[in-house]
C-alpha cells in the first residue's frame, strides 16, 4: 500500500476537492471489508425480500400442496 509521508507543501498546493476526493478514496481503502460485508446482506436481503413478495412463491413457503399444515401428522 501507498502512504503519503510528509505531504504537507503538496496538500497546501492541491484544490479542496482533490483532498475530499483523496480523503474519500483513503476511506474505502480502509473500510474496503465492512463495507463488501454490508454489500453482501444488502444485496441477499433485497434478493429474498423480492423472492418472497411474488405470491407463488410466498405460497411454497406458507403452505403444502397437499393442503396439510406446517407440522407433519
């Protein structure tokens, strides 16, 4: 990884949105795993969540085809 060591006369001289943008980028480098983490229940929920909203699938979730309960008799 790249560090920045001493960079006090190059920051002085770069615009305030290339140090938001390099603040920004320096943020994901270190929150790169939290946030792929986040990304992936995220984006599993937003599956299920559409999954279970269409009704013929709902229905395999809530009921047998047999018409019986949860429970086996």
């Amino acid at each position: 990884m790249r560090r920045r060591v001493g960079g006090t006369m190059r920051n002085k001289e770069e615009s305030a949105m290339t140090r938001a943008v390099n603040a920004v980028f320096d943020f994901v480098r270190f929150a790169e795993f939290e946030i792929l983490f986040f990304l992936f229940f995220f984006i599993a929920f937003l599956l299920f969540k559409d999954l279970t909203s269409r009704p013929e699938y709902n229905q395999i979730l809530v009921k047998k085809p047999e018409g019986g309960g949860f429970w086996p008799n």
